[in-house]
C-alpha cells in the first residue's frame, strides 16, 4: 500500500491549493517544497481579487462573471486576507472613452450583481480627494468595486488548512528523483536525509520549473503544450496617496497598471510582464520595467515618480501558454492510463480563481479513488469566521482584548491571524509578556508562533512571505531576529 493517496511538488499557490482541496476531501497528502511556501512566483503575483473588467472588451462576459463569483467567494472564506477595495479610474484624454468606461462597468456591477459591494459611479476629482495627487486637467475618474488579498498569506492559510486536515507539510525538502509505475515512488532530501516516499498520484505545482521537473525529476515525455516562460515585475515605493483607493492607469499602449495602498506607508505598482530565458531561481526586474512604471505614473501625478524611489522591486516567473492575446487561467493537463499512477501537471494562472483550477484539479482523481464531494467553495480559511464588513469590529475587539496594541498593529495583526489571533498573543496583558521585541511590531511570541504553525525557519520566511515588515525592520533587529530564530530552532 502506498504511503500517500497524492502527493505535491512544490509549495506555491498551486500547489497549497491542491493540498487543502484533495487533504479536505479524505485523501492522504503530502506536499514537498524545496524551499520555503510562497517563494516563488507566489510571492510575485499580483494582489488583486477580480473580474478583471478588461475582460469585457474581449467579449468574455462568462469568464468575467465567473472570476466576481470567485471574489465573492473569497471575500466571505478569507475576510481577513481579502478586502474589498475601490478602485479609481481617472479618465486620460485619448484613452478609452467616458462611454465605453461607463458601459464596461455597468456590465461588470450586472455581471456581479450577488455582491454586496457598492456599484460603480463616475466622480468630480476636481472635487473630490481621488484628485488631489492627479495633475490637471483630470476632471473625472470611474470608481468600483474590487478587492485586495495577501497573496502569500493566502498560500500559507491553504497550506495550514491543508495540514490541520492531514496533509504533510514538509518544507526544505527537494524531490531528486521519482518514478512511475501502478504508484510513484519518490526520492526525497529533508534536511540532508534521503528518504522515500510512495504515492498513488502525483501532482507537479512546480510553477516556472513544471517542465524541468517533468523532463528530468519524474522523466516523462515532454508537456505537450508551447510553452513560455513569462516574468511578472512589480515594485513598491513610498505611499503615493492619502486616500485608500487602488488607482487604474492606463497607457498608451493599451496596458492597464494599479497602484494600491500596501502595508500602510507604502504603494505597490504593477504589474509588467515580459518574456524571461534562464533560470528562475535568478530573476531581476530590468532597469527599463521600473522607468516603465515612472513613466506612466508621470502621465497622471502631479508629483513624479523616479526610479531611485523605489524600496523594493518584485519580481517571479511563471509558465503561460501564450504571450499575445489573452492566455487561459493556468494549465491542468492530466495524463493517466497506460502510462501508469496518475500524473497531474498545473501551472499558471490568476489569484483570484486558484481555489477553482484546485477543485477542477482534485476532481480528475475522482475515478481512481473514493472521496468526498467538492467542499471549498463554503468552507472558511483558518481565521476567516467572520464576515467581511466586520473586519473593523475585529481588530476593535483585539485592541479592547491586548489593551497595548495600537490601532495599525490591531490591523496587521487581525488582517494576517483572523480570528486565530488568540494563539499568537495568548493571554498577554502588556507588550513585555510576548518577549523580546524586534522593532516595533515583531515579537518573540509570533515569531514562536510562526516557527510552530507555520514552517517558517529562516528571518525572509517571515519578514517577505508571512509579513511584509522587511520593508521597515532596521538592520540591527534582523540580525537580532536572526540569532533568536537560529536558537530557538
């Protein structure tokens, strides 16, 4: 009997994903990573939560209403990593015009219309805060209704709640070698040790390396797809605007770019993509994305964006099945039969429908084993049991609760933990009962908490993929978080 009913390689949104939907349905996983979860493409990909209303000038009326269900979705499971936000369109002379504006977005509040989100309206910024960083003379922009998500504590929450139904989280561990034949039977290094493990199915989540590992780790035929290998280019500066909106801005080559508020004192600004050879391990932005970035915002803001700006630039690749026109959301080939135990192989795609592709993915196995019926439409992520436009209330409650939590540590804190934040502050009555404090915002106490729980083992873990305080944190309490971490080990 083998080990495992499936197992998964790689640890990104893909892959978690398949883990929680196939360890929900009474499937017996296991999922290796080599490094850590979300730290690939995962980390790169875009924040948003959408129908993606450029959509509709390609006539995809089904696949746009099909994209706002899946916000709904995720905006009721994950209220604490998805938030509903509204995004401004501020209307540039020789763009896209005021009437096919206001068309494309009265069929998008149509498309969606099970939402409780307010619809779209056209406002006044000579009067209105939108328009205070925009030069003149913008006189008006197109709001509506979208959301935001952590991206890769999107992935994290899958992954737990992957565990805490079964699954085998195993982190630092590289599959060298697997093979083929009524079940897979893989080779595995965690932490220096060789070990082999069995499965009756195999998924490859590998992202931008899926055809690498599938031509030399499993040494299967070639995928039978054209392939290409496209980097996505993001970057983060200082907060650009004093109003929570996530700005859309169009350019001249038809490409439309969102700024949106990040980690309070910041703005985030993407994406780009663009067509990438060599390894993915080793990805940079090129100087001509970030001028890119600049040079677009100069069309809008009065005040100008120059490259020196930017804190942090973000970069991933991934595999598509296409570099003109609009690629599918993701690949999911299957092969299974002759060939042997089943293979899955899935890469690609968008945040916002990841839940779905794992669904649709999971559900191919349903001939070759017993499980339980699709489940992860309804089913909340660990911490979201509450409702979206109680987010508020929430970190209220955790500021009445732990009395030494300003209002943007209650916010952080709530908008990464949920209604779980109980197990990382306990029953503390001040800040000194979490234990040594790195910086303002990171205690012993989280750190403890996402070493237990959360795989973490290195200070990237935490600073880049289960927070973003590497954006803040001073040299001096990273090496000190650094050593606390290596200890407690």
């Amino acid at each position: 009997m083998a080990d495992y009913d499936l197992a998964i390689i790689g640890g990104g949104l893909n892959g978690a994903s398949i883990a929680r939907d196939a360890a929900g349905r009474g499937l017996r996983v296991i999922l290796i990573e080599q490094g850590d979860l979300a730290c690939a493409a995962s980390a790169a990909s875009p924040p948003l939560i959408h129908g993606d209303p450029s959509l509709l000038e390609h006539r995809r009326w089904w696949r746009v209403r099909t994209r706002l269900a899946e916000r709904e979705r995720w905006l009721a499971n994950a209220p604490h990593l998805v938030r509903p936000m509204r995004f401004a369109i501020p209307l540039h002379p020789g763009e896209r015009t005021p009437s096919v504006l206001r068309a494309g977005l009265m069929l998008y509040d149509r498309l969606g219309a099970a939402t409780a989100l307010p619809p779209a309206q056209t406002i006044d910024v000579t009067h209105h805060p939108i328009g205070n960083p925009l030069q003149r003379p913008f006189g008006i922009a197109f709001e509506y209704s979208d959301g935001l998500a952590d991206a890769t504590r999107l992935v994290i929450a899958n992954a737990i709640d992957a565990a805490e139904r079964g699954a085998v989280i195993m982190t630092g561990a590289r599959c060298v070698r697997a093979d083929r034949a009524d079940t897979w039977r893989l080779a595995v290094i965690d932490r220096g040790h060789r070990r082999v493990i069995t499965a009756r199915a195999l998924a490859n989540a590998t992202g931008a390396w899926a055809q690498v590992v599938n031509e030399t780790i499993l040494r299967q035929p070639p995928l039978p797809r054209q392939l290409h290998a496209v980097q996505v280019n993001q970057i983060i500066v200082p907060r650009l605007f004093d109003t929570d909106n996530v700005y859309v801005f169009q350019h001249r080559d038809g490409r439309l770019i969102f700024a949106s508020p990040f980690e309070r004192d910041f703005t985030l600004i993407g994406s780009v993509t663009r067509a990438f050879t060599g390894d993915p391990a080793i990805v940079a932005m090129p100087a001509a994305d970030v001028t890119y970035f600049c040079s677009v915002l100069a069309r809008y803001l009065r005040a100008p964006l120059h490259p020196t700006d930017v804190v942090r630039a973000v970069s991933g690749v991934n595999l598509t099945q296409s570099m003109k026109g609009l690629p599918r959301d993701g690949v999911l080939l299957f092969d299974h039969g002759r060939r042997g135990a089943p293979l899955i192989t899935m890469f690609g795609g968008e945040l916002t429908t990841s839940r779905r592709r794992a669904e649709r993915a999971v559900t191919l196995l349903t001939p070759f084993y017993p499980m339980s019926p699709r489940w992860t439409a309804t089913a909340r992520l660990p911490g979201g049991d509450f409702a979206w436009d109680r987010f508020d209330i929430e970190v209220n409650a955790a500021r009445e609760r732990w009395r030494f939590l300003s209002e943007p540590q209650a916010q952080r804190l709530v908008g990464a933990y949920g209604s779980r934040l109980t197990g990382v502050l306990g029953e503390a009555k001040a800040r000194e009962e979490l234990g040594q404090a790195f910086g303002p915002e990171l205690t012993a106490a989280e750190v403890r908490y996402l070493m237990a729980k959360e795989w973490a083992r290195f200070p990237e873990d935490i600073l880049w993929r289960r927070s973003n305080l590497g954006l803040t944190m001073e040299a001096k309490d990273r090496e000190a978080l650094a050593a606390f971490m290596a200890s407690a080990a």
